[in-house]
C-alpha cells in the first residue's frame, strides 16, 4: 500500500507510582524527506535511556521522512517533597500546652510556626524514581511511542492512498497522449515523404526529376532521424511499470522518482526528433503532466 512521508499522531498515557504518578504525550510529526531524519525533544534526564530506542522503532516502521518526536511528561510532585514528623509534633504540642498552663505568668503561648520550625518535625525529603522504576516508566513510555508511530503509519497509508488515486489518474492522462503520439507516428513517413518532395519539386530543375527509388532512400533516412517508436514503446512500458509500483505493498518513492526521470528523457527525445507543431504539441502535453506525476511522486515514501 502506498504511503505519503506526511502525517501526524499524538497519543497520551500515564502510569502510576506509589510516590508519583506521571502522565504524557506523544506527538510525532512527519514531512517528505530522501531519506530518514530524526529530530527528538524529550526530557533531558530521559534523554539517553529514549533516544536510540525510538530512532530505531521509526527505522523499523518507516523507510523515508524527516521526522520530529516530542514528549511532554509531568509528575503530580516536584523533586522534593515535605514530610511532617506529626508523633513529634503531638508530643511536642501537648507538652508546649501542659508548660504554657502551668506558666501563664512568664511564659507566652506557643504558635503553630514555632512548634513547625523545630528541628525534627518538618523535613524534606528527595522524591526520585528508583533505578528499577525508571526502567518502568522507560519501557512504558516506549510502549506508547511505538503506538504513536502505528497511529502515524495509518495516517501517512490513508493520505498515501489519496496520492495513489490522484498518480494513477495522472497515469491515465499520461498513456492517452502516448496514444496520441503512437497514431500520429504512423502516419508520419508518408507525410514526410510528401514534404520532401515538394522541397526536391523546388530545389531541382523539373528536367531532372529524382527517381522513384532515389526518393525513396532519401525518405527512409529522413523518417529513420524522425522514428519516435522506440520512444513510444519504452513510455508504455514504463507507464506499466508505474501501474505495477502503486499496487505494491513495498515504499516505491525512490523507484518511481527514478521512473519519472525516464519518462521525462523519453518526452523530450519525442520533442527533439519532431518535425510537426502537433507532434511537438503532443511532446509538451506529456512533459507537463510527467511533471505533475513527478510532484505527487516526492510525497511517497
């Protein structure tokens, strides 16, 4: 099935932690390409443990684009979190009141600030996965990707087959001309042999005429420099070859950027061996929609 190198996905997640739980998304955007590009943006501490697993995913998924990978991901806690020692706290409330009851005259009553900033009851403490859990979060992050790039792979195949569709029209056009040029090939030798008669009617003295086998050496030299069969003949071979690349289930893009190229040396062989404003009307009519075909081709992958 023919794929575009253009697409989009995005694919969300979480996982959860006993300290922390993390939610993300993916977003993995592709464009035409000669050959793969990466480009990745994901959490500098994640850098090392996503970067070559997922250029390797996308290299096992898809054969041509330049791609650019994203990752947001957010945790509920920050890299620190407070711990309140609240058994210290209790006994260290409570015996603050007993005092400041027993004491009211010399003593003042105790704030909850006070009672906080005692060395012991507030604390922070690192919130930071474990070697085991990144390792987690990590294969799980993975996870998601690779359904991202299969979300990105249906979205390249649906806009692929719009392409198709519009190649194989185009192909259509293309074969209708070469059609054209075939019947106009065929009567061309006896045209040719009526215009260069007319030229040896003018050139020669009327007392002199060329004999019938002399003109006909002159024509079949004149109409070998102008045979455009070869031409016509390899443009519908490659027309069939074009046919049979779109209804592959391998990326084409390079094979049939390639073919356009034929197409295109064929055209202009057609042109230059010309001698008729038709023949060379017809040559500018299949160069023009060869160029339409070798546009939509760039998109392929």
């Amino acid at each position: 099935m023919v794929a575009s190198m253009t697409g989009f996905s995005r694919k969300n997640g979480e996982f959860h932690f006993d300290k922390m739980d993390f939610s993300w998304f993916w977003e993995v955007k592709s464009v035409n390409n000669k050959s793969i590009d990466i480009k990745m943006k994901v959490p500098a501490w994640l850098d090392s443990a996503l970067t070559l697993p997922c250029k390797n995913v996308l290299m096992q998924n898809f054969a041509r684009g330049s791609f650019s990978l994203y990752l947001d991901l957010s945790s509920n806690v920050s890299g620190q979190q407070l711990k309140i020692n609240e058994d210290l706290l209790n006994t260290l409330t409570t015996k603050a009141i007993e005092l400041y009851q027993s004491h009211t005259d010399v003593l003042q009553k105790p704030t909850t600030s006070e009672l906080l900033a005692i060395k012991g009851v507030c604390e922070t403490e690192d919130v930071s996965l474990s070697e085991e859990e990144t390792d987690i979060l990590v294969k799980t992050l993975l996870a998601s990707f690779d359904e991202a790039c299969q979300k990105l792979q249906h979205d390249r195949k649906e806009e692929g087959e719009k392409i198709r569709q519009a190649l194989l029209d185009i192909l259509q056009n293309i074969a209708v001309v070469v059609a054209k040029i075939d019947a106009f090939a065929k009567t061309q030798p006896e045209k040719l042999k009526n215009r260069l008669q007319v030229q040896l009617d003018l050139l020669l003295d009327p007392t002199n005429p060329v004999s019938e086998e002399r003109l006909a050496q002159e024509v079949a030299l004149y109409v070998a420099r102008a045979d455009i069969q070869e031409e016509i003949d390899r443009l519908k071979a490659h027309i069939l070859t074009a046919q049979n690349l779109l209804s592959s289930n391998e990326p084409v893009g390079r094979r049939l950027d390639f073919l356009c190229q034929e197409l295109n040396r064929e055209a202009n062989t057609t042109c230059s061996k010309s001698c008729d404003i038709e023949l060379t009307n017809y040559g500018m009519d299949l160069k023009t929609l060869i160029e339409q075909f070798r546009e939509q081709v760039q998109n392929i992958e």
